[in-house]
C-alpha cells in the first residue's frame, strides 16, 4: 500500500516542517537528495521524484561511468519512493526534514543497484530462516579546520586526551552542539568522546535490526557532516587523513535472533552453532567482503600488522587483534564485533556485505576455524586480508557467493567505479606510497 501523501502533507505542516529533503546513498556511500516543497507534496512525490540512473556511476570528481549499460542505454531514469518511517526533523536547520527513499526501475521493479535494496534483499534470506539480524555500528571520525591555503589541518594538536570531552579537545564547543543536535534528531546517540588521535571523536549509537541502523548509520554520518560545515569546520569519516596520525575504522557489532526477538548466538556457555556457521562465513568470505569494509585506496594505509586494525581473516574471544572479536557478554548480549571497516565505507553496503557472508555460512553449513589466541597477527593459521585495494576488487569479483546474495548488478557498479579510482590515483601517483597524497584528500576528504 503507497504512502498517503495528503495526509503526509498535512501531519508535516502541522508539525512546522514545509521542506521535505529526500535523501538516499548510491553506490559510494554518498548522500544524493533533492529537497521536496511540502506544500506540493502530494504533487512532487506522487511518481517520484525520478533521478538519472547516471546516479550510480558518477564519481567523486564527477566522472561519469559506464555499468550495467547506464550510460549505452541513454542515462534512463529511476524513480524514488520516500519511506515515512524514516522522517527525522533537522533540529540545526528550522523547517526541514530528512526522509529516506528507495529506489525503483522505471517499470517499478526494485533497483538492485540501490544499497539499501540490495540490503532489504539479504534480511529477507535470513528471514525466511526465521532470523532477524541486529547490528551496531561504531564510528570514528575527525574533525578539521579548512586552512587559508585550501587545505584542511586538525581542529587540534593536544595527544593523550583519548576517552575525555570538554573545552580541552572542543575548544569551540562544536562537538558538544553536534551531540545536542544529533540527540534532538532522535536516531539512537546515547555517547560520545575524543578518540585517541588529536581532533578524532567516537559517537556511540545504539544497535537496532539491521535496516534501521543502517538508516540510522546513514543519517548520522550525513547530519554530521552537514552540522560541523554549518560550524565553520570539516567533519571527514576518511579512514586515513593524515599520515601522522591513526585511522578512523567502522565496526560493526552483529548477532541475530529469532523472529519474537531471543538471541540466537548462544548456547548455554557455548556459541551456538548459528554463531559458529556464521564465523565461518565471515572468514571464508574475508577476502572479498575487505573491498566493502575498505572501498578506498586510503583505507589500506590504515591497515596492517600491529596497526589495531584486523591483518588476518581470524576470530577470537575478546581479542581486538582479529577481525571477529567475541565481546564478553552473553546470553542476549552475544554477538560479533568485525572490526575491520573503515570510517569511508557505505553503512549500507557494510552491514549488507557482513550480513552476506555470514548467511553464506548458515547456509552452506560451513566449518568454523579454530579460534586466535594472544596477539594474532603472526598467527599464520589464517590468511592474510588483502593489502590492497586491487587484491581485495579481484578477489571481490571472484566471489560467487556475495554476488549471488547481495546483487550482481551493484557488483557491476561497484567495480567500475573502484577501479577507475585505482587507475586515477595510480596515474597521478605513480610511485607506491604509504603517505597519504593531496590526491586521495581531493578525491576524499570532503566526499566522505
């Protein structure tokens, strides 16, 4: 049943919102909107509002590719539909609201081009299982005074000031009103502080099924960045921004329950045999699932041994040195911590692709490898991840089982674009470097 946009209209006046911005993420994790007259809603809405296809495969710099025929076929439209549940009021910006849409086919069939489609496709597949995933991300991010040359810096050089809050790491206060801002638009915040690095901070959001925390995840990310800009300042989810300072990573704490809501990760004092498949195919599938958890060439400069990033496809209990930790709690509390995102990454496509490669273990009846002990990055027992963003687009397309899950046609996108990212960094730095370039802070800092 469609959305009854009359009513909408009128519920909307009537709480002081008179623009609608309808916003969604294409394939780069980007946010892509247009904003909606609330006053002719039922108008601009009622078959749409219809977007270029050209959507998908337009880069950062403003390229536009070729997949799936997008451009060979004439750029062909896609139609949006807002999703009502996701209406969040913008408490920085009086009058406006966000909403979320999906994405259609002009013929109305679903875009599996669309990441959150393509993530509406895998939970169905758990729940025909009679599971329902939960996720719960954590992000870290910085932010960044714009210098005269045109460049950015960090709002702050103070170190040692990791888990604190207060005028020593927000001498301007501008974290402190993010988080106000943030808790008034009501998407889950309940924590945040200053992370290890200089002008770093972590917000905590609350876990919830996976569809609304990826929606939740989004909102967050984009009102972040759009409330720190109003500020004066920069907020960038970059995984690598400086090549003097640690990263910004994307967690993702993920279990499942039953269909009424009980856990079904563990058993007595045990993981259950859903958590062990479920392991399982995260490892198994490690190598692939590395080109959504890290889609730029920068997230590999985060990566490494001894980092604190994940190295190796491994998991462990309570062992921050793998890349599927094993919090203490349990029972309800039981989940997985993969740990192995980078801060860039689309919150779609991650908790799409973990999601995946997990269901490919409970369904494929996969074996569990044995658990990591102490620190396990010499632990040669499990594979390295790829080390590069090539190595992990190869193995990425060599994988039948993540396509076959998550959608064929994203893929496609998904690699044209990533590999012409390569090819544009590798052209303009020819020479192999750790350092992080002026090319990836063009291409990055502000995209994500």
């Amino acid at each position: 049943m469609g959305t009854d946009l009359v009513a909408l209209r009128e519920k909307l006046k009537a709480d002081g919102i008179d623009v609608l911005r309808l916003i969604y993420s294409d394939v780069l994790g980007i946010a892509r909107s247009k904003d909606l007259l609330v006053s002719m809603l039922d108008k601009a809405a009622h078959n749409g509002p219809a977007f270029c296809q050209g959507v998908w495969v337009t880069t950062t710099r403003g390229g536009v590719m070729d997949a799936n025929n997008i451009a060979t076929d004439g750029l062909q439209d896609l139609v949006s539909k807002l999703d009502p549940e996701t209406i969040k009021h913008l408490p920085w910006e009086s009058g406006v609201a966000y909403v979320i849409a999906d994405a259609f086919n002009p013929d109305q069939s679903d875009n599996l081009m669309s990441p959150r489609t393509v993530l509406k496709k895998v939970i169905a597949e758990y729940n025909k299982l009679g599971l329902s995933p939960v996720v719960g991300p954590e992000l870290e991010f910085y932010i960044a005074d714009r210098t005269e040359a045109g460049g950015y810096k960090r709002a702050h050089e103070k170190t040692g000031f990791v888990y604190t809050t207060g005028a020593a790491v927000d001498p301007h206060g501008n974290f402190l009103h993010l988080m106000r801002m943030l808790d008034q638009m009501d998407i889950g915040v309940f924590a945040g502080n200053a992370e290890f690095s200089p002008s770093q901070y972590e917000i905590n959001l609350y876990h919830s099924e996976a569809l609304d925390a990826a929606d939740r995840t989004f909102l967050f990310k984009t009102a972040i960045k759009d409330v720190i800009t109003r500020r004066g300042q920069h907020a960038t989810f970059l995984g690598k921004p400086w090549s003097d300072e640690g990263g910004s990573g994307f967690h993702l704490h993920f279990s499942v329950t039953d269909l009424a809501g009980k856990n079904q990760m563990f058993d007595g004092e045990e993981l259950s045999e859903i958590a062990r498949k479920m392991i399982a195919g995260l490892t198994h599938n490690a190598m692939a699932l590395t080109a959504f958890t890290n889609p730029t060439v920068n997230a590999f400069k985060r990566l490494g041994p001894d980092t604190l990033a994940p190295y190796r496809a491994n998991w462990g209990y309570d062992n921050r040195s793998t890349m599927v930790r094993i919090p203490p709690e349990r029972g309800q509390g039981t989940r997985l911590e993969v740990r192995v995102g980078d801060g860039a990454a689309n919150p779609y496509l991650v908790i799409a692709g973990i999601l995946a490669a997990a269901l490919d273990g409970i369904k494929r009846n996969l074996d569990c490898p044995p658990n990591a002990e102490g620190m396990a990055y010499d632990n040669e027992v499990a594979a390295v991840l790829p080390m590069t963003f090539t190595a992990a687009l190869d193995a990425l397309e060599a994988n039948d089982e993540l396509r076959h899950q998550m959608s064929q046609e994203l893929i496609n996108v998904f690699l044209v674009m990533k590999r012409d990212e390569i090819a544009r960094y590798e052209a303009a730095v020819p020479n192999h470097t750790r350092d992080v370039t002026q090319w990836e802070i063009d291409e990055y800092f502000e995209a994500y």
